[in-house]
C-alpha cells in the first residue's frame, strides 16, 4: 500500500490501558480525491485525526506520504502540506478575522485575503470573530485552513451547527478544492455528495469502505448509521 502517491495508514490500531480506539484500519487518500470517516460518537473518527496529525501514536500498524514513511507531529504538519480545522471553530478571540488567518499565512496579508474570499468572509476582515455569526466563523476557520495551500485538507465535523443553506454552500466550497480531504461529519447529504469513497467505523473497527453508491445500498450501514438517508 506504501507504493501510492498520498497518504495511506495501514493496519492503524490504537489501543489506551484496555480501550480499544481503533483496530485494523487501513485508507488510502489520493491526491485529489475526498475520502469521508463516519460513524456513531465513540467510533474512532476523532482518533483516526489525531493519529494523522500526530497528536497520538499508533499502538501498532504505519502511515506512509507518497510511499515514504510518515511519523507526524503537530509542529510540522503545515511543512508536509497538511492542514486541519476542529470540531468548533478554535479562532482567537482577540484577533482579527484576517489576523486569525495571517497566523498560518507564509504569505502574508495577500494570501490570508485571497483565503477569505475564497472562503465567501472577505468582508469581515477587519470584524472580531466573537461578534459574527457561527456559520461565519466557521467558514474563516476553514480559510485559516486553507491559506496554506494544504495537499491535505482534515475537515473534521464541518457542518456541525450550520443550517441547511449554509451546508449546501459549504458542499460547493468542498467541492470545489483542488486538494485531497479527508472529512469527518454527521450530516450523510454532505459526506454523499462530496466524498469518492467512504469508510465507516464502528467501535473503531471499520465495517464498511466504498463508493457512497456502494456505502448507501449496505444494509448493515444504513440501518446502523443512515437512517432516513439512505
């Protein structure tokens, strides 16, 4: 599996004192491509990130970057063109909305401001985050993300707390990112829409991996994670 272009984890477990987080999982995220993880709270989806960004160590199993091996720390992600947003926003309060994004521009003002209007919050550049709306602060969360210009974008639960407009902008935003994602999220309409392959976990083993058609016709799948989406 190490011989492929992108990030690829192979037979990732994670194991705290006798908690199971994850046992087997492999995956593979090509460049270009959008791979989705859901699951029920407690799944492993949170782990698996934190695993990638190096925030926790696998008990066993190895992750590899265009077949290479990868050992990742925090620290060094924004070096290997991987960037991550939070389940919250995770903005500082004090700044900014475009000096939220200048902390991780290495380009400096011009890039942060194309990152906003990318990201559709050029016009609160100069505004405190903590007088905007959620769904805005969530959008320069992910332009904070995206102004390094990732290979590897982490979305983790990017629709959580956004209505349904809101959600169908951000499908647009996703959709149209030229870098690899590898997402985490509840909302089904939106892992279905914009992912090209999906793996389900449960109790942090994976129990399904494939196209959204083939994840959506899985008995087993719909009638566990689902529901009226499928």
């Amino acid at each position: 599996m190490t011989d492929s272009a992108g990030l690829t984890l192979d037979r990732i477990s994670v194991r705290f004192g006798g908690l199971v987080a994850l046992e087997g999982v492999s995956l593979h995220v090509a460049p270009g491509r959008t791979v989705g993880v859901i699951g029920p709270n407690g799944a492993g989806k949170t782990t698996l990130f934190n695993v990638v960004c190096g925030f926790v160590t696998p008990t066993s199993g190895s992750l590899a970057l265009d077949g290479r091996p990868l050992r990742p720390r925090p620290h060094r992600l924004a070096r290997l063109g991987i960037s991550r947003t939070l389940q919250g926003v995770g903005l500082f309060s004090g700044l900014t909305v475009l000096e939220n994004v200048l902390v991780a521009a290495r380009g400096g003002r011009e890039r942060a401001m194309a990152a906003l209007t990318r990201s559709g919050v050029d016009r609160y550049a100069g505004d405190l985050p903590g007088r905007l709306p959620y769904a805005v602060r969530k959008r320069v969360a992910l332009a904070r993300a995206l102004v390094s210009e990732p290979r590897l974008l982490l979305l983790d639960e990017p629709a959580g707390g956004l209505g349904a407009g809101e959600i169908d902008e951000l499908r647009e935003l996703i959709g149209g990112l030229s870098c690899s994602v590898l997402l985490v999220e509840h909302h089904m309409d939106l892992v279905m829409a914009v992912c090209d392959e999906i793996l389900v976990l449960d109790f942090g083993r994976p129990v399904a991996h494939g196209t959204p058609a083939e994840i959506r016709t899985d008995e087993a799948v719909a009638d566990a994670y689902l529901g009226a989406a499928a």
